[in-house]
C-alpha cells in the first residue's frame, strides 16, 4: 500500500516540476526542444528519469529486487512514475467525488 502511495506522489511531483520546467522553457524561447523528433515527444519521461535520479530513490525495486546495473533502476523507476500518471488522475478524481458527495 506504502509503494503505491509512493508511485502516486511522485506522479504528483512529477506533473509539478514538468509544469515549472515548461514554464521555464516557454520562458526561455526554448520552445524548439519539443521538436526534436526523441526528446520532444517523450520528456516526461526524461524529466522523471532525473527526477529519480536526483532525489536517489527507487521504488520499483521493492517489487523486483535489485537491477543489474544501478542505471537500469534509475530508467525503469522513471519509466513507472510515468506510467503512474493515470493512475494518480483516477484516484484523485475518486477523491474529489468522495468530498463532493459529504
């Protein structure tokens, strides 16, 4: 319950440091990074991969074990918190209509 918990705050995380990173690149006139044909389509996924990287957590690896190499921890951790954020959408709607109805 505590790993699910965790993959939704860190979706959480993730939507608000994405939401200031775009702020800074419209800011910046960077808008062109969302054009490169890799980067630009997936970097959500690259912004989490640092994310996980930077705070040095792993998630994940409560379910599998350890990785063979420290870096496939770090991408497939920031692969899942990607992945979670569907997940985090549907429980916070189901959230909010639980407060609507008290």
């Amino acid at each position: 319950m505590y790993i699910v918990a965790s993959l939704i705050v860190l979706a959480m995380a993730l939507g608000a440091v994405s939401s200031v990173l775009d702020t800074v690149i419209d800011t910046l006139g960077l808008g062109a990074i969302r054009s490169i044909p890799v980067l630009g389509g997936h970097l959500d996924v690259a912004i989490s991969i640092g994310m996980i990287w930077l705070l040095d957590i792993s998630v994940v690896e409560r379910f599998t074990g350890g990785m063979r190499s420290d870096w496939m921890g770090v991408v497939v951790n920031g692969a899942v918190i990607v992945a979670c954020i569907p997940l985090k959408d549907k429980v916070l709607e189901a959230v909010g209509k639980g407060f609507a109805r008290g």
